[in-house]
C-alpha cells in the first residue's frame, strides 16, 4: 500500500467517478494479474494502475466493485498464515474496510458467487475495456447468471461501456500528490543519470572495458538507494551506433572513448514513472560533429518547452522542435537543401524524418506512455483529411488536445543519423535524443528532471568532476 497518499484521497477518486457512472451504474476493476517468468518464477508483480489510482493497494489477487451511488466493495486475498510465511503480508477483507475506507470487503475467493448479485438491477457494467485478457469473457459468464434469474424479477444491465474513457480523463490531470511523487521520481531518476555519466568517464580514465550493462547497473543502483521500486520500463543503455535503434535495451556492447552513449532510464516510484534521456560523450568531452548535432537537438528540445504552456496544442511543442531540427538538418548539411528545398519544403515533405522519426512526446503518469486522449474532447467531430507525403496514405486528423495545468508529458526531440548514401560521413552512427518530463503550470511549464545537466558544456564539466 502507498502510505504517503492519504487513503480519503482514493476514496474521493472512487467517488468523482461513481458519479459519472450513473445512479444504476457499476464499474469492475481487477488489478493485474500476476504473471509465470518460467518455472516457480514469476515475473515482479505489479499492480494495475486503474485499480491502484482507485485504492492505492498493491497487493495482487484483488477486485474493486465500484456502484454509482458510490458504494465501493473490495476483493482481496483473505489472511493466510501459511501463505503469509511464503509470500508475505496480507491486509486481508476485514482490516481492508478501514485500511482502504470501502464500505464491504470480501475474501477473492467470493468474488464469482457474489458478482452475480451485485450486477443485478443495475442498467450498465462499466469495466476497463481491452486491458485484462479473458475479463469480457468472465463478466460474460456473470451477466448469463443474471439472466438465469430474469424469471424471478431480477434485471439484467443492457449496456456495457468503457470505464477507462472516465478514468483516462480523470488520470490526464495529475493532482498535488501525484505531482509530488512525480517531483520525487524525476529527482531520483536524474540523480541516476549523473551517477551513470560521470562513473562513465571514470572508468575509462581508469583504463577500464566498460559496457552497456555496467552504466544499467550504475542506473540501477541509484533506482534503489533513492527508494524507487523498479525502473519504470526497461533502460536503454546504447553505446555508439546503438542510439541509432529507437528501442535499444542495455546490452553488452563495449562503450568506447570517443563515441556517444544515449541512456534513456527512469525509476518508478509508488506507481509513477519518470523518463530522462540524456546523451553524452563516453569520455566526457564533445567532439566537433557530435556537439555541432547536440546542439540542435538541445535548441529542438528548448523551442519544444517554450510551446509547452496552457492554451497550446499537444501537437505544438512537436511543430516546434522540428522546425528547429529541421533547418539544423539543412545548416550542417544532413539535408541537401539542392534536394529537399527550403525549410518549409522539409517540413510540408517530412523530409526530416530520415533523422527523426518519432513524436517529441507522450503523456506521463502511473504509465510511462500514459493514457489520456490526444484530441480535444469538444473537437472530435472536427474531422479534417490530408494525405502524408511519404507514404501517400490518406490520413484523419483531429484536432490535437490542448494542454492545461496538471497534465505531464515528456519532451524528447532527437537526431539519429545511420550511414547511408549521401549522408555526410561525419555523422555516422550519431544517434542523440534529449528528453525531460513537463508538467503543464498556469505560466507554461515546470520541468521536473532538470536535476541533470543538459547543456553540452555542464555534461562535461560534470564528467571532468
Ligand atoms: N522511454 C520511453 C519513451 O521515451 O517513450
Ligand atoms: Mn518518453
Ligand atoms: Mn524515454
């Protein structure tokens, strides 16, 4: 359980979403399930975020039954010595009622012989839809049991409908706790990246053979001494060419003097995530072409934050940062502009995209890649076409969110040059990507990760430390 978090603060998210669910409402909520690694192994578990945005609870094995005149009832695994011996601590239904403040807590075992009951009469089940593998199935299997008792007077609810287009909403905008431990993860998880960078070019000034693994290590060690119970999704420790692999994990590879090294690694803390990349020269000092793409990345990133403000679309900060990139792209001479033209021609054409592929950001929350709509609710009939130069396809835009206080995204624009025809062979297997979470704040935006330097000149200044 996450004691840090007052237990009223669930009980008042349970309750803003019961009120949209309507009076003969109710929504299931499973936590996740654990997970076989292979033989007596499981995976870590970890809980389901919906469920644990609405309790707070970690333990596996455990429903949340949530009724529209907001009622809440709690499944969950009931105490058991022996299994407590083995596996730990259970809260168990009786010390849950208090512990979690819901009004009925039940022992899971219960959970298919009183579903039935609590779904009858009611006019719609509200549950996560296309999250938990086998769950319409299961509900199905309730609803049929209903059914069997129509003859007796009893109703069967005539709509299903999807939970998370209400949570999503709710999750988008994060409140002054959730900012909090997202403060609290984006300081640690900077703290890991300036352990990593300067233990980097230590051990090279030592003569060491340093790989991938041993800077994930360094990463990791700092995940846990700072508290944090796991990396928020797997870290990318990627020497040299390897930056140039978008989804790169930390490997083997030998991280050499004189190349670059992307580290893209953020802890989890009490459910939340934090995501920071950083991109710095393995020896701690910048050669001509990495620092002359650096630099563009770096002005990227910063046109991207400027137009990170309340009022702005999602899509702006993206706008933005190739804008930036792009005629960086034509001034060093990625992009002939004999070829591709003017800068507006760079960006109507996509020509950017052979170095920068991807978007500048995503949503962040209990999710790394966090959920939330990406178009503005009032604007989803606006509908407009165009076709995309590149591939020719005929694609449906709508209009793009616009940001507001609370929400949290990331901002990681980026450059990765593979050699190819044409490309100036100075840039070769460069691959650098800058990234640091935002929250959106009346003014424009607070930048949570800046914990570690970003400027090419500080990045090395720490190295030489
Ligand atoms: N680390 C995942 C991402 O940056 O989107
Ligand atoms: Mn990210
Ligand atoms: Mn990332």
């Amino acid at each position: 359980m996450n004691t840090s978090v007052p237990t009223s603060l669930y009980a008042q998210r349970r309750a803003r979403m019961a009120a949209q669910l309507g009076a003969n409402g109710i929504a299931l909520i499973p936590t996740a399930p654990e997970r076989q690694r292979n033989r007596d192994a499981d995976f870590l578990f970890r809980h389901d975020s919906y469920f644990y945005y609405l309790t707070g609870f970690t333990e596996p094995n455990a429903w949340l039954v949530v009724s529209g005149d907001g009622t809440s009832t709690l499944f969950c695994q009931p105490k058991d010595l022996e299994r407590e011996i083995w596996d730990g601590y259970r809260l168990g239904p009786d010390a849950a009622v208090g512990a979690l403040a819901v009004q009925a807590a039940f022992p899971i075992g219960e959970l298919d012989a009183r579903m039935p009951r609590l779904l009858e009469n009611r006019d719609t089940v509200w549950f996560p839809f296309a999250t938990h593998a086998g769950l319409e199935e299961r509900i199905a299997g309730w609803l049929g049991q209903v059914r069997g008792r129509v003859r007796y007077g009893a109703l069967c609810p005539e709509q299903q409908r999807d939970l998370c287009s209400v949570l999503d909403e709710m999750r988008l905008f994060k409140d002054d706790h959730e900012l909090d431990t997202m403060r609290r993860a984006a300081a640690i998880s900077a703290q890991a990246h300036v352990r990593t960078m300067k233990a980097c070019a230590r051990m090279l000034r030592e003569g060491k053979d340093v790989r991938e693994y041993h800077l994930d290590a360094e990463l990791l060690h700092d995940f846990r001494l700072g508290g944090s119970q796991y990396p928020a999704y797997t870290s990318i420790v990627a020497a040299g060419a390897n930056a140039c692999v978008l989804h790169y994990r930390a490997d083997v590879a030998p991280v050499k003097s004189g190349e670059l090294v992307l580290i893209d690694a953020g802890c989890e803390l009490d459910g939340y995530a934090s995501d920071i990349t950083r991109t710095f020269p393995a020896n701690g000092k910048f050669t001509g072409p990495q620092r002359a793409l650096y630099d563009i990345v770096l002005a990227s990133q910063e046109a991207a934050v400027a137009a990170t403000k309340p009022g702005a679309r999602f899509t702006d900060p993206h706008d933005a940062a190739v804008k930036v990139l792009s005629q960086g792209m034509l001034d060093v001479g990625l992009l002939d502009a004999k070829k591709v033209g003017t800068l507006d021609d760079v960006i109507e054409k996509r020509a950017y995209f052979a170095y920068y592929m991807h978007r500048t950001g995503h949503w962040l929350g209990m999710d790394v890649h966090d959920c939330g709509s990406y178009v503005e609710p009032g604007e989803v009939g606006a509908v407009s076409e165009r076709k995309d130069p590149l591939s020719g396809e005929l694609i449906k835009n709508r209009p793009s969110r616009i940001l507001r206080p609370g929400m949290v995204l990331t901002i990681e624009p980026g450059i990765y040059v593979r050699p190819g025809e044409g490309v100036p062979e100075q840039f070769h297997n460069i691959g650098i990507r800058i990234e640091d979470d935002a929250v959106v704040t009346p003014q424009g935006c607070e930048l949570m990760t800046r914990g570690v330097p970003v400027k090419a000149d500080e990045i090395e200044a720490l190295m030489r430390a």
